[in-house]
C-alpha cells in the first residue's frame, strides 16, 4: 500500500511538473508574438496589416490620426490638400490619437504604411518619435499605387539611424501564402 501511495504521488509530482512547464512555453510563445503596428488612409494597407497579424499571430495596433483623412486630404493633385502640404514639409508631424497598447512589451514591430510621395507619411515618423524603439526589430510593411517601399525604408533608416531597421516589403494585393513565406524569411533572420 505505502509502495502504491508513493508511486502515485510521484505521477502527481511529474504531472504538476510538465504542467508548469508547459504553461511557462505557452508564456514564452506569447511574448514573442509581433506588434503589428499601421497606419492606413483608405483601409488598403488595414488588409496587409491583418493579413501579417494573421499569419504571425501578433496583435494588431492601428496608428490613428487626431483629425481623420478625408477624401479631399488625400488629393495628390492638389498642392493644397492636407497631405500634400504635410509631405512637403519634412517636419510635420499630425497628432495622434492615444491609444492603450503597450509597445514596449513586444521586441518584434512590423510598421505598415501607404506609401505618399515616394515616402513614408509624416504620421509614421509621430508614431516612431513617440515611442522608445531602440532594441527592438522593425520591419516595414507597405501599398502603394505605383512607388516600391525601397526609398521609405531608406529615408526611415536614415532618420532614425539608432533604431534596427529590417527591409521592407511591398504589399499590394498579396496573397496570404505570400505574406506567410515573407515572415518566414524575416523571422528566421532574426
């Protein structure tokens, strides 16, 4: 009998053990999921952001401007349309509006963005000003109508040379394979 109480409290122990041990790998996974950050005018670069949250099971956070785009800002071919006058001046920087993420407890940020004027809108350098990123991974994610992400990525390494910029990827109308195989590029450089 006192063989049999002994063997059963042992299975007990290993039992609570593997236990603990598990919900600790659960904990680490969970850590380790991506931010996935994004601002999006017309919900274009919204899908890629989703589609990346998706994929890597990391939590969504859209950057939000104070005052909303309206249609009339986004109009390129006026000189005078609200976006037009923030990508002519290199240190506009539209106010956001507060959110309650926590971007300090993530390593791994992915940054998407519509591309304007061959750039990053002004809005994501606001959001990188606001927050302290240094020692954290940042992949850049962007649409565009015609532009590549190259000369973004480019400019945003060269205004925050301190921060461990990866590159960048285009992602108009991609597919969800595509993003997959994407990620598992960029993370197995990590």
């Amino acid at each position: 009998m006192n063989k049999f109480i002994l063997t059963l409290a042992a299975v007990i122990t290993m039992s609570f053990t593997t236990c603990a041990q598990n919900k600790g790998k659960k904990r680490m996974q969970t850590e380790h999921k991506p931010l996935v950050v994004y601002f999006s005018a017309t919900g274009t670069t919204a899908q890629a952001a989703r589609m990346i949250a998706e994929v890597t099971d990391g939590t969504l956070h859209e950057i939000v401007p104070q005052e909303a785009y309206t249609s009339d800002d986004l109009n390129w071919n006026n000189r005078q349309s609200r976006s037009s006058v923030e990508m002519n001046n290199p240190q506009a920087r539209p106010a956001l509006k507060i959110t309650k993420t926590d971007v300090a407890a993530y390593d791994v940020i992915f940054i998407g963005y519509p591309i304007w004027w061959n750039q990053a809108p002004r809005i994501i350098n606001t959001f990188i000003e606001s927050q302290n990123l240094k020692g954290k991974t940042l992949i850049p994610f962007a649409t565009s109508g015609g532009s590549g992400i190259s000369n973004s990525v480019k400019e945003l390494r060269e205004a925050y040379p301190d921060l461990e910029w990866q590159d960048g990827k285009l992602l108009n109308g991609t597919s969800l394979n595509v993003i997959q195989d994407w990620i598992n590029d960029v993370m197995g450089k990590q």
